[in-house]
C-alpha cells in the first residue's frame, strides 16, 4: 500500500479520498445553509428543480437540504396534482412534497438569528446555470406520459416539442397516436397527414391512419392505407393481419350482394314469364281489346327498347379501381327515360354487380340522345342501356 509523507500525518491514498468527499459534500452542505441563511427568500419551482437535478451531492441530501429549505423560506408557488408528477419525476422524495403542501400559499417564516462560534469569511456567491428545456426535452417527457396513459400531458408537450421543432415528423406521429387514445380522431388524422407529407416512407403512420379510416367507417379508405403501410414494410404484421380482415368481410359482403341480385333476377324472370302469359291470352279475346277510335291518336311515353341506336353521344362509364382488384365483372342493365327533346330525366340501373351500378348510371345521365318520335309528334321515351365490364388484368 503507498502512503503519502506529511511531517505530521500519514495518509494512506483511501484514507486521502474518503477525506476528499467529505470535503466536498461539507462545502456543498455550508453553501447551501448559508444561501439559506443569508437571503431567506421563498424558493421558486425552478429552484426545487435545479436543486433536484444538482449532481453535488447524492439525491437524498438534495431532497432533505431541499426540504430543511423549504420549511424554513417557504415558496412562490401553489402546488397542483400536475407540479407534483413533475416534481416526482425529477426525483422529489414524499417528505419534500409534503413539506412543500404544507408550505404552499404561505410565505416565508421569519428568520432566526443563527450564532456561529467559529465566523468564516462570507462564501463566495455560487451560480448554477441550468439551460432551459428545449425540444428533446418535452418530447421524452410526452413520450413517457404517453407510454404512462397521461394522454392530455403528453399532447400538451408534444406541442411545445413542435413549436420547437415543426418539421419533426416523430412527434407530429407520437401525438396523432396521444389524440387517438383521447378518441379526438379528427385531430389524430391531421397529424398522421402531416407526418405522411414529412416522410412519405413511414410504415407506422399509414397503418395507424388505417386504423383510424377503419373507426370512421371508410373502409376503402383504410384498405388503401393498409396496402401502403405493407408495401414500405413487407415486416408489418398488424398491416397484414387487419388489410386480410377487410379483404375477407369485403369479399363476404360483395357474394352475399351476389347471392341476393342473382334473387331478384330470378324473381323478375318469373314476373316477365307471367306477364308473356297474360299478354297472349289478351291476344286470343280480342273482344277485351280497346277499339281504334277509343284509342289516343298519340301515346303519351312509348318504351323504345335499347336506346343505344337512339344516342347522339355515348359515354363509356368508369371502371372502379375497387371492383378492378377485387374482379368484379358483368352486365349492368340501366333503365332510363327520356324527355320529349331527348334528354335523359331519370337513370336508374336494374341489374348486374352493386359496386358498377354507381358508374352505370351516371354514364347514362350524361349520354345524349335523339328526340324519339311518333309519326312526326316526338313523345317522351323509355328504354336501358346494357353496359357490358369486363376485367383484362
């Protein structure tokens, strides 16, 4: 073991440290009461968290000078459930938060006169800077209370992280998810937007804004954002998983619509068999018919049949994207009726896939027709239009 030489004492290099701390920690300890004893003013919070964050001494001797302080100057500030999770998270003990409540509101007692035996010269006044905190700061503090379930601490300082920094995509992503726990929907899917136009790449966003398409009941909507969060990550489970679920109850709802068209037509065919019958044994009593004269010389609407030869201009209808992927194909039959210049008054499709009806019909509307004529008299017309889709990929 080496020792150090002094003409008067030996000390060994242990010896010479276990001295060294001890110093120190009196210094920090003489300083601290003098301050105390010297200036009497109320701590501020900030003067709590400084103290708590002081590497000095260790953090029990912060919490009991703090709380020996506290009793004796009193504070500046009213303490609420929110200063009491921050002072917590800094590392407050439960006696400096007890003393701090019973301090809080009042000022501070007057001073008593304390005697020294031994007056030293006055300390020399010691500054400690602490810097303000700044944008890593507040978005690891929302980032826990997020993790915490502190849903409101977390937006609020998710917000001043923005302020700080606007273009961080991380805490646009973190509080749309903070607003989404709070079922502030609306306010989740701006910030997913915003934090899709920061990076067009993040797997995450889309899937949650998925989630949230899937919530509001836009169900295309959240298949699309799925698909999109697969294609930036083919490591997305949750993606996969919830995109095969849509897929699966789509394609359930398209063949149950299937089921029931396939019904109806059915139905319509034995109503058309049945009308066929009545009219042919109209035919076959041709007393039952009306006479000539007691016929109008011109009918007021004649059902002209597939008004296909009868268009102007035919426009061809949009093939939905949806239906593409899914290849859903066919006929989808649209009755449509005519004004006596030819216009189209109503469209209104009869048959054939749900999902191309939409298409169908507005196709109809705006295709233009020749006026349908009796004789020289033009008289209002039905008829329908047969489009026929067809899915080449």
């Amino acid at each position: 073991m080496k020792s150090i030489n002094h003409p008067r004492i030996k000390l060994t290099r242990p010896r010479l440290i276990s001295l060294f701390s001890l110093a120190s920690l009196m210094f920090s300890l003489t300083i601290f009461c003098q301050i105390g004893q010297a200036q009497q003013a109320q701590l501020s919070l900030a003067d709590i968290l400084i103290g708590l964050r002081s590497k000095k001494v260790s953090l029990d001797d912060r919490n009991k000078l703090l709380t020996d302080a506290a009793k004796v100057r009193g504070i500046t500030f009213l303490m609420t459930p929110e200063i009491e999770t921050e002072l917590a998270t800094t590392g407050a003990s439960k006696e400096l938060v007890e003393a701090l409540r019973q301090r809080s509101g009042k000022g501070a007692p007057e001073p008593k006169p304390v005697s020294t035996p031994n007056p030293v010269s006055p300390p020399r006044s010691v500054a400690i800077s602490t810097p303000a905190p700044d944008f890593a700061f507040y978005r690891k503090r929302a980032d826990e209370n997020n993790f915490k379930g502190e849903f409101d601490l977390a937006v609020n300082d998710y917000n001043k992280a923005i302020e700080l920094n606007p273009k961080d995509a991380l805490s646009y992503l973190n509080r749309g998810r903070a607003y989404s726990n709070k079922k502030s929907y609306d306010l989740a899917a701006n910030d997913l937007d915003k934090t899709i136009e920061l990076n067009p790449k993040d797997s995450t966003a889309y899937f949650l804004r998925a989630d949230l398409y899937e919530k509001k009941g836009s169900t295309q909507q959240a298949i699309g954002d799925y698909q999109k969060a697969v294609e930036l990550d083919a490591k997305n489970e949750p993606a996969k998983t919830n995109l095969k679920r849509l897929l699966d109850e789509q394609a359930k709802v398209l063949a149950k619509q299937k089921e029931d068209e396939q019904a109806k037509a059915l139905a319509k065919q034995k109503e058309d068999e049945q009308a066929k019958i009545l009219a042919a044994k109209q035919k076959e009593t041709p007393a039952a018919q009306p006479k000539v004269s007691d016929q109008p010389s011109a009918p007021k609407m004649v059902n002209f049949g597939s008004l296909v030869g009868q268009a102007v201009r035919m426009v061809t209808p949009a093939y939905p994207m949806a239906a593409q992927q899914l290849n859903i194909n066919g006929q989808v039959k649209v009755e449509v009726t005519l004004d006596e210049k030819g216009v189209v008054t109503s469209a209104k499709a009869v048959s054939g896939p749900q999902f191309l009806r939409p298409s169908s019909e507005e196709a109809a509307r705006r295709t233009k027709f020749k006026p349908v004529l009796v004789g020289s008299e033009a008289v209002k017309a039905s008829g329908f239009i047969v489009y026929n889709f067809t899915n080449r990929m």
